[in-house]
C-alpha cells in the first residue's frame, strides 16, 4: 500500500524524491528543491527561489529546509548533496 497515492503534493513535505546534485555555476537543478540533503557538511552556495545568492555553512547529514533552483559549484566544498523534490 502506497501512503502517498492519494496525498496532495505539498511544499510543507513530506519531499517524494531524492536527486543527487552536481554543483554547477552555469545550470539549474533539473526541479526546484524544497530541500537540500548534505552528505558531508562545507559550504554550500545556492540561488534561492526568491532570487538570491547564499552561502552557507552545513555540518555532515544536514537538510537545509531553504527553496533552491542552483547549487553553484564556486565556494561549496560540501559534497553529497540530494534535491529534495515533488516529483
């Protein structure tokens, strides 16, 4: 039985996929994300859906509950990282 079959998709969660994400200056994630998933805790610089250009700082297993389009390759060193998504 399928919990999920006839649940509305929500951005509240909970997420229905997990893509992994190659950092990248240039291309934005094939979905926006709801979520980031960090493997290995760096930094991380992405374009949030409101626009803008943000760095942080994830310790090792985090989940960044922050609307992400891209995930820029200069300046993240961590590594690891899944797009949580509606699919």
């Amino acid at each position: 039985m399928n919990p999920f079959a006839h649940r509305a998709r929500s951005i509240q969660g909970p997420a229905t996929d997990a893509l992994p994400v190659t950092p990248d200056d240039a291309t934005d994630l094939s979905m926006t994300a709801i979520a980031l998933y960090v493997e290995t805790g760096g930094t991380v610089v992405v374009d949030t859906v409101a626009g803008e250009t943000r760095t942080m700082a994830v310790a090792d297993f985090s989940i960044l509950p922050l609307g992400t389009t891209r995930v820029r390759a200069t300046g993240t060193t961590a590594t690891g990282i899944h797009a949580l998504v509606l699919a």
